[in-house]
C-alpha cells in the first residue's frame, strides 16, 4: 500500500530524481525477491564500491575474525550509506528538515524574545481588540499546521516510495549475508 | 459546591473508570505476555488510533485547567504558553518521530545504544527518562489532588491525599495488568472526551458572544480591569528582567522539551512503520492545535464571563476557571444545566489526569525494566522476566508518584510541567539528536550529554527560588536560593549540548563509522526495523 501510494505521486513529481531514475526500474523491484535482475546489478555496483573507498577503521579486525556474518552485515549499512540512492534520500530529508527546523525556531524564539522585551510593538492594534501579539500568536499556530502539511506532503512524495525500495534491498542483502537465517 | 455536583461528578467519574478498567481486564485476558505486547501493544495500532493517542498523552491537566485558568488570570501571557506546547511538535514530527520509530525498540535508550558501547548509555538514558517522567506524574498528581478539593469543596489534607492514593492506585493497575494497549485505548478514550467536552464548551462560549471573538476579545479585556493591556504580552512576564529571562527560558523549555519526553516517544513504537509514525505525529498535531485554539477561547471566555476576581477567588492559580465556566455556561449553580455541565467537565478533568498518568507510569517502568533492570542484571536472566520487572516497576513508581505526590501538594501544577519539559529538553534531546544526526558522536559523548543536561537541570531547581528563599517555595524557611529563575532550560539545555560535544571531542574512542551508518540508514529507510 505504501509502495503504490507514493509511486503515483512520485512519477509526476520527481522526473529528474533518483526516485524517478528508479521508476524504470519499479516494476521490477516486485519481483526482486524471485528473479532480482536489478538486485544483482545494484549488489555488484555497491561491491565496487566496497573495495575503492572503504577506511580500515571501519572494519575493527579483532571483533571481524570472530564472527563474519556480523562483520559483513556492518559492510552492508556502510555499502548502503554510500550507495548514490541512499546520499540522495538523505540529502532530500536534509534539504527540507534544516531549513524548515531554522525557520521555526527562529520564528518562535523571535516572537517569544518579542513577547518579552518589546511588549509595546506587540500591544499595536491592528483591528478592533486585535493586535499585534494575536495576530503573532495565531500567525504560530498557522505557520506550524503549513509546515506540518509541508513534510508530510514532501516526505510522501520525495522520500517514502525510494526509502522503501532502499528498505527493501537493505534487508535482501543483509538476509543475503546471514544466510537467509532471519 | 453543592451535593449534587459531586454526586453527579463522581458517578460520570466512576463511570470512566469502569469503562478504562474493562478495557484493561478485556485486554489483560488475551494477552501473551511478550516485550512487545507489554511496550508497544504489539505495533498494530493504526496512525488515526495512535495520532488520538498521543493527543490524549500530551493534553494534560496542565493544558486544560491550567493554561485555561493562565490565559483568564494573566491573558495574552498565558497564551504564550499554548503556543509553545504546539510548535514544539514541529521538532518532533521533523528530527523525531520517523527516525526514532526506525532505530528504536521500545525506550530512548534503544536509539543511543545502538551505537554506543551499551551499558553505560543505557543507564544513562534510563536514569533520565526515568526522572523526567516521575516529574510529570508528580505534577498530574498534584493536579488531581487539587480538582477534587475543588468538587468536594474542602481544602482538608484528607480527600486530596485519598485522591493522591487512588489516582496511584488505578494507574497502577491499568498499567500492570493492561500494558501498552490498554493504556492506548485509555488515552483515545480520554482524547474523545476530552475533545468533546472542549467542543462543546467553546461553542457555547461563542454562542453567548454570537460568533464574535472580537467582541469576546473586548469583553475580556473590559472585566478584566486590565483594559487593552490584557490582550497584550507583559502582565504576567513583563515586570523585572528577572521575570523575563524566565519566560525565555520556559519557552525554550516547551519548545525542545516534548520531543525529549519517554511517554512521548514510547507512543511511536506503537505503530508499524514510521510513514504510520508520522501520520499519527499529523494527527496529533491537528487535535493538538485544534483543542489548544478551543483552550484560548475557552481561557478569554471565562475572563469575560466570570471576570479574574471569581476566578482567583475560587482558586489563586485559576485552575478552577474551566469548570466555573462551564457551571456559568450551563445557566448558572442552582440550574440543572449548569450541574451537568459542571460535573461532565470535572469528571473529563479526572479522566484527563488518570490516562496521562497511566501513559507516563507505562512509559517510566519499560524504563527501568528494559534500560536499568537489563544493564544492571545478571547476564543469565531470561527475556520473559523483563515483562515481569516492568510490572514490578510500575507498581513501584507508582508508589514513589503518590509519596511525591503527596509531599508537593503545595506545588503549582504548570510549573511542574514546565520543570519535567526543561529536565526532558536539557538530558534527553541533545543526546537524542546527536546520535541521530553526528557521525563522530562517541559513548562518552552520549553519556556526558544525559548527565550534563541532567544534573545542572536539577541542580539549578534546587538552588532557585522554588525550593527555598521566596514566601511560596517548598522550605520557605531556610535560603540558599542562588539562581533567581524558576525554570532552568535556559542555562541547562545548553549545558546538555555543550557537555555531549565535549565529552565527544575529549574521549579517546574513535567513533564506529559502521554503527553510524546502520543507525543513518535504518534511521531514513526502516531497514531491520521491528
């Protein structure tokens, strides 16, 4: 339900994105568990990746000679993390959740430091018993239900259907290292 | 007041408590006994169901009696209050609610420790959460104390500590023998009531005003005898600086304290995927914002209508103005309409407070069950007696609630919260947001961060002039008042950030670039969640 929600939004929206690179790809990805053609391509592209840019650290040895499967499971998440699809669902979050977090605080914190030391420009009326202060105040409340309608609109459409297929081939492979186990 | 408000009052009352204990035993018979079950009701409750949820855990006695009663006595000032307590869930729906949902398990704990060496973290984690919560049950406590010497019109000791003993008592056992679900139906419960009851209330208030805020507005402001001041910021706030400072400083507190609140945080575990954790974070902030614009209504309302001085005379803190309204709105004391008024939205109070407390109590002992209890235990203990401990613990906190309870009786209940929100800023959200958000976040970072919020938060309420050096703090006889404002986010909250920085940079320990991309990429997709 999830998947067929976004992606019908998704395709309208994000032409460019990876999201919609990734609609070529979409119907595929149902059968990835069966047939996996592109769950092989992307495996082997994370591979590559594995070997170039991975820092030694990453990998404490003493832990890794001990138990495998765990070692590999990590390089699972840092293969994902680095994987162009995941860089650009994280940057798309950041994109919007930094500047709107900015915004808002510095939104409230001014009028609360307003309501505070400048109770004069706040007691201006504007029309009728209203005045400024109120006006601030239901502006609060107006400016959290937008952004509030904001996320959730850009979050359903921008992240959701990529971070689900990410969520998706995240488990394969890590089921993939573990032995088809858990 | 008269007999037949209390009558009425405790059979609408014992009422709920019938309905909130079938619930419980309805749902204590299917039960199995799992972690999962006990903390997060399974994950099965859909986002409408947990978005009302929510709503019920955060609309505490605090919002509806108390910033009520502010906004009658002060006006605008106590509109400041609502203000904050709504857009402090734009922290959590933005940085919280889907990446926690993604991490975690059942506590706060399970995110940090996710990348940390475990033990320390955990009980870190835990030793705070478990704080913040036996704050906010004190201060529901007081609040309950304090309603019903108002409905049984004696100010004696005996009744509010009765009631101190019972509201313990009942959250004890919804929580023990009910878990997470059950306390999950009790709060949609309550958000149902309580929404109604605020619906209702407010329409009648515009009814006498005819639909006309402005001139509810002028109203206010002419009974008040405060004139245009009263719609304007300052009477509360505005004296010394002093005062001031400790505006900003609550206000900082509200603002980045709900996302650092257990019982808050707990909630999103109960969904099954974080798109339903946000979905049910939208909900929340819909039913929130629209019962805190009914509480401004309701707060105007009752200056215009009874005037400050009935309200203070009843009660100095104003905690009374909602159920005095209703009793006016319903044609008066004497009417039957103003009874049933009265008594309806007395007894949605009571419930308000029970499912808040059951909530906090649920959250606080898969604190000390699953953070404390599994750090500090032998090793060979078995997974099922965890479930065991968390029923032990609630029992237990619920005895430390009512002993609180009842020695801070005198206390003021919003200040209380407002405490439990500047603890929960300073010791919970700069850990919390660290090791979501920075990869060099180490162990002794995460543990520097709870406890350098933690301490100075406390410390700091130790030294001010609630507990000592002001006719109304708690020992007004002895003085060793040394930090003039009441409440410590200011101060605090950055400490907390400070410290985690600190403690990050000073450690010898090389932060684990694979945990931190397990904890980034389970945190943004949902791989491996539970």
């Amino acid at each position: 339900m999830q998947s067929s929600d976004g992606r019908s939004h998704g395709a309208d929206d994000d032409p460019g994105s990876s999201a919609g690179r990734r609609e070529d790809h979409g119907p595929a990805s149902r059968d990835v568990r069966y047939e996996d053609p592109w769950y092989d391509a992307l495996g082997s592209g994370w591979g590559e990746l594995d070997g170039t840019g991975m820092p030694a650290r990453a990998v404490p040895s003493a832990r890794g000679e001990q138990d495998g499967t765990a070692v590999r499971a990590r390089d699972v998440y840092v293969a994902v993390q680095r994987s162009e699809a995941f860089q650009e669902v994280r940057s798309r979050y950041r994109r919007f959740v930094v500047p709107g977090v900015a915004a808002f605080l510095v939104w409230y914190v001014g009028y609360v430091v307003a309501a505070t030391t400048a109770p004069g420009l706040m007691a201006r009326p504007v029309a009728g018993a209203v005045n400024v202060a109120m006006l601030a105040g239901l502006g609060q409340f107006l400016s959290t239900f937008l952004l509030t309608w904001a996320y959730a609109r850009h979050a359903r459409l921008c992240r959701d259907r990529a971070a689900l297929e990410l969520r998706w081939d995240t488990q394969e492979l890590t089921r993939g290292v573990q032995g088809g186990a858990s | 007041m008269t007999g037949e408000h209390q009558t009425l009052a405790l059979l609408l009352f014992s009422g709920f408590v019938a309905v909130t204990l079938e619930i419980t035993t309805w749902v204590s018979r299917r039960r199995h006994g799992s972690a999962e079950e006990f903390y997060a009701g399974g994950r099965l409750f859909s986002p409408m169901e947990n978005g009302f949820a929510i709503a019920g855990d955060y609309m505490s006695a605090a919002s509806f009696l108390g910033v009520t009663g502010l906004i009658a006595l002060y006006g605008y000032d106590g509109l400041l209050y609502v203000v904050g307590f709504l857009v402090a869930w734009l922290v959590v729906l933005f940085l919280v609610a889907e990446l926690v949902r993604n991490c975690g398990r059942f506590t706060l704990a399970d995110v940090v420790a996710a990348r940390m060496s475990e033990r320390p973290v955990r009980i870190a984690a835990g030793t705070s959460s478990v704080t913040v919560s036996v704050l906010y049950l004190v201060a529901q406590m007081v609040g309950a104390g304090s309603l019903v010497a108002l409905l049984v019109g004696r100010t004696s000791g005996a009744a509010q500590a009765w009631t101190v003993i019972g509201v313990g008592a009942l959250m004890v056992i919804y929580v023990s023998l009910g878990g997470m679900r059950a306390t999950t139906w009790i709060q949609i419960v309550k958000a149902v009531l309580l929404l109604g009851g605020t619906v209702v209330l407010t329409v009648l208030v515009l009814v006498r005003f005819h639909g006309d805020f402005d001139r509810l507005l002028v109203a206010a402001a002419d009974r008040s005898g405060h004139g245009s001041a009263f719609l304007a910021p300052g009477l509360k706030y505005g004296g010394s600086w002093t005062a001031r400072l400790d505006f900003i400083s609550l206000g900082l507190a509200l603002v980045l304290g709900t996302a650092g609140l257990p019982h808050i945080l707990s909630r999103f575990y109960t969904v099954p995927t974080a798109r339903a954790a946000r979905r049910s974070a939208v909900w929340s902030i819909g039913l929130i914002g629209g019962f805190y614009l009914m509480t401004i209504v309701l707060g105007f309302g009752a200056a215009a209508v009874l005037g400050p001085k009935t309200v203070r005379a009843s009660n100095a803190a104003g905690n009374t103005a909602v159920p005095l309204l209703a009793l006016d709105l319903g044609g008066g004391a004497g009417s039957t309409g103003g009874t049933v008024l009265f008594a309806i939205v007395a007894a949605i109070a009571f419930a308000t407070i029970l499912a808040v407390v059951a909530g906090i109590t649920l959250a606080s002992s898969a604190s000390v069950a699953h953070d404390l209890y599994a750090s500090l235990r032998r090793r060979h203990a078995k997974a099922r007696s965890e479930v065991a401990v968390a029923r032990i613990a609630a029992v237990g906190i619920g005895v430390v609630a009512i002993a609180l309870g009842l020695l801070a009786r005198g206390l003021n209940v919003a200040f209380l919260v407002g405490l439990a929100f500047a603890v929960a800023a300073s010791a919970n959200l700069p850990v919390l947001l660290y090791s979501l958000f920075w990869r060099g976040f180490t162990t002794r970072g995460a543990v520097w961060a709870v406890y350098g919020g933690l301490i100075p938060a406390l410390g700091l309420v130790l030294l001010s002039p609630v507990v000592s050096g002001s006719p109304d703090s708690l020992f007004p006889d002895v003085d060793f008042q040394y930090f003039p404002l009441q409440n410590p986010g200011i101060i605090s909250i950055p400490l907390g950030f400070l410290a985690g920085w600190l403690g990050t940079v000073t450690s010898d320990e090389v932060a684990d670039e694979a945990k931190y991309a397990e904890t980034e990429v389970r945190s943004l997709t949902g791989a491996g969640a539970v």
